[in-house]
C-alpha cells in the first residue's frame, strides 16, 4: 500500500538526487550479496524473483505520488533515473 501523509515533501538531495528509489536499490544489492555472504548457489533463486517485484511496486508507487504529492512530478524531470543511474 502506497499512502501520502499530509505535509510529505518531495526529497531531493542525498542518494534521491541520484535515483528516485535509493532504498529499493539497496534492498536488491543486499539480496544479491546474501547468496555469496551464504555459499549457496540456491539462495539465487530466492533472489530472482526480487527486481521484478520491486519494478512492479515502483510503477505504482509512482502513479500514487504523481497524483498525490505535490512537486513529484517535477522532482521526475530532475532525476531522470528510478532505480539504476544511467540504466533505469
């Protein structure tokens, strides 16, 4: 579920001046990084299914906040990128 509180600002500095979704960039680094931290060639199939859902959530979540925080859609035209500069 994606909400906007009331008074939420746009953030525009930091990592989000890279990408518009840093944490979920993380999120898929740290589930790359546990099959190696764990030995185990079959926790990557744990992992594989992970950026496809994250893209999914992203989508909606940009839909909600372009319709409900004001400013997002210009922070869009800022930082062009969602998850991976230069990439996506």
């Amino acid at each position: 579920m994606v909400e906007v509180d009331a008074g939420q600002k746009v953030i525009e500095t930091g990592p989000y001046a890279v990408v518009r979704h840093p944490m979920y960039l993380g999120t898929i680094l740290m589930f790359l990084a546990t099959p190696l931290a764990l030995g185990s060639f079959w926790a990557v199939f744990a992992f594989l299914p992970l950026p496809a859902l994250i893209i999914l959530r992203i989508r909606n979540e940009e839909e909600v906040l372009v319709r409900e925080l004001p400013g997002y859609a210009e922070y869009r035209q800022k930082t062009r990128y969602r998850l991976v500069p230069g990439v996506w």
